[in-house]
C-alpha cells in the first residue's frame, strides 16, 4: 500500500514532468501574413500571435519535421541509395539521381537548405521504410510534441494531398522541439554545404535559401522557407540577441522576410530576459529542516517587459520531515516542488532536491592522494 509521502512523491514526480502552458503577451506589431507567432524558445512564452491556431497548408516548412526525424534515426552517417521515386519528386530539387549513394546527413542539408523535394523523399523512404511508413512517424512525433491541429500526409509538404495542414503554433511548437537538438541547430543554421559529388569532378555546393539567415538580419541563427502555389509563401526562422532566443512563424505571407524581423526587433525592444528562481540552493525556506540543504538544479528565465519585474511569485511545497530521516539514506531525492507564478497564472514547475550528506566512510578526493603518497614512499623504503 502507498503510503501518503509516497503518494505526495509519486504527484511531484508527474506535475514536474509537464510544463505549463505560457502566458501570452502582445507585441504592438502588425504583420501582412494570415497566420503568425513569435515565440520565446526557452520559456514558449507567445509574445505576439495572428490567427496562430488557424489550419492552413505548409508548404515546405513541413521539412522541419522530416529533419528531425532522420537526426532522432541515429542513421546520418548512413550512406543510402537513392531510388527513382525520390528523383521524380516534383518541385524543387537537389538534382539527385536514381541509386546513386549518398549519406542520409548530406540529404538533410540538401532538404533544409536547397529545399529538395527529391531529398525529402529518400529521407522517408530509408528512415520510415517507405513514404507511408515515414508519414506515420511524422505524425506520431507531432502527437508527442503536442501538435494538436497538424495532420502529415507527406515528407516535403506539396499540395498533393487535402490532409497535410498545420499551425502557425504547431510549427512553433515543432522548432522549440528541433532547436534543443544541437544537430538540428547546426544544420538549421548553416549558410553553405558542401557535399560530395562522386560522378561529378565537382562537389555540390548548397547556399541556404533563408535570406534572413545569409544576408538580411544579423541575429537570425536558422529555419526553413516554404512556398507552394495553394500555400503561399510560409517561412519559420529563429533568431538570438543576448540571451533571448526567438521563434517567428508566418503562413500565406507574401512580406514574410520584413514581417518576421518587425516582429524580432519589437520583442529585443520591449522583453529582457527575467532570472526569476537562481540554480543551486534554496534560502527562503520556512521550514528549517530544509534551510541550506535544498536546491534546484536548473535556473528559470522569463522574457518580461519593465512593467511585468513584480508580476512573479514562488510558491514551495514541501514534503513533511518524517522521524526516520535522521538516517540520510532515508531521505528521498526530490523533498518538494517550486511552482512559479507569473500574473497570477503558474508558468514553470520544478523538483526541489534534498542534498545528501556525504557519508563518514568515503573516501575525500586530498585523503585518496594521502594514500597514493603514502603507498608509494612505502614501495620505495620496501620493494
């Protein structure tokens, strides 16, 4: 039977799984696009959003998801052998051509940068076994992340099928997810590939279609462009100054290059970055079983504006000290939860952990060079 501290750990446990939905701000922008968002990475507050949850079609920024899918495969130092289906993908292309080989990683930049169709397609086949196989992974990844009003029906995002939509939110969603893989980052954010061309006495060079990446804004770290006839112009960027991290989405918007730097500069403008609880220990503590011994181990930023410095609050709960915890290895990890409010509404929930004394018999890092000294003058007075 659970006893009630067990219970209250096992609830700890689970509430500091979620996160919490973010509060949303509005940035004073206006934007020519029918759907848009802007996004802080690190907290997912929404500071400026139109039409954010409207299903719309993607086009190419689809591609997200197929790159992110092929990173998670473990397969990009694999080298695949293209097949005709994928060289007859309509659309734009990377010009491959059919069994030649080539690795899966040399296929996401050619897909992220150059946008190929003809990529897209011999990703899916060689990490989902097939087109179909691919699609299932797509959405059963989009289910994951909380993508709830996306349907995949393809790797590059055509118009060939009535059921491939998605959100200005969703997509927003799917790059906070892709940006905390350090590959995605590096790929989303590269100007220039070169990838080896082997029928060729020439490599391939790939520029990365993003404007905003290669020429028009400094901060812009990466992202995706899209268009296709039914679509429109969609394009998803990031961007990073300081220690603020952004995430701009726009759908069916034909000034999406200009609409997504207003939108960066309003939000440099107007938010800083707010360290609202600090890792390491916790001091303000009632309880004084707990004073100094406790800690988090991550910190908590939030992008505010100046008038929203005294919009936080902290609340902690605690497990209650039980008599057997004179015993520290009857101490549990995790002893409590912090729940952070901003506006009166909860933003982030952490783990609180108890720090474990360390035990009589181990041995200290300057007692373990103690003996090595030791045994050694013993060798040489001895052996």
């Amino acid at each position: 039977m659970l006893t009630k501290s067990k219970l209250f750990l096992l609830f700890l446990a689970i509430s500091c799984v979620f996160e919490i939905i973010p509060q949303k701000a509005q940035a004073s922008v206006s934007v020519s696009a029918k759907s848009a968002i802007l996004i802080e990475q690190d907290s997912g507050r929404i500071i400026f959003e139109k039409n954010a949850n409207e299903k719309r079609r993607i086009a190419s920024i689809t591609k997200i998801m197929t790159a992110i899918l092929a990173i998670e495969s473990d397969k990009l130092d694999k080298t695949v052998t293209v097949s005709e289906n994928a060289v007859w993908a309509e659309g734009s292309s990377i010009y491959l051509k059919p069994h030649e080989k080539i690795k899966l990683s040399d296929l996401v930049y050619g897909m992220m940068l150059r946008s190929g169709n003809d990529a897209a397609v011999a990703i899916a086949e060689n990490v989902g076994g097939s087109v179909d196989g691919f699609v299932y992974l797509m959405n059963q990844k989009a289910e994951e992340i909380g993508m709830k009003n996306t349907h995949f029906a393809n790797p590059h995002g055509l118009d060939d099928h009535e059921d491939h939509y998605s959100t200005a939110y969703d997509m927003a969603l799917l790059t906070r997810y892709a940006m905390n893989n350090p590959t995605y980052r590096s790929i989303s954010g590269t100007k220039v590939h070169r990838a080896p061309n082997p029928e060729e006495k020439w490599d391939r060079v790939w520029k990365n279609k993003n404007r905003l990446l290669t020429e028009l804004y400094e901060y812009c770290t990466g992202g995706k462009t899209g268009y296709t006839k039914r679509a429109k112009r969609t394009l998803v960027t990031t961007a990073e100054k300081g220690d603020m991290k952004l995430i701009a989405v726009t759908l069916n918007d034909s000034n999406d290059w200009n609409d997504h730097i207003l939108m960066y500069e309003s939000a440099f403008k107007q938010y800083d970055m707010a360290e609202v609880l600090e890792k390491g220990t916790i001091d303000d503590l009632k309880n004084s079983y707990y004073r100094g011994k406790t800690y988090v181990n991550h910190s908590v930023t939030y992008p505010i504006t100046n008038e929203e410095k005294d919009l936080f609050r902290i609340e902690y709960k605690m497990l209650k000290p039980q008599k057997n915890w004179k015993h520290s290895e009857n101490i549990p990890e995790i002893v409590g939860r912090a729940t952070i409010y901003f506006n009166q509404q909860p933003i982030k929930k952490l783990p609180i952990y108890y720090r474990q004394k360390k035990e009589k018999d181990q041995t200290s890092l300057g007692e373990f060079f103690k003996i090595i000294i030791t045994t050694m003058v013993g060798v040489r007075e001895y052996g």
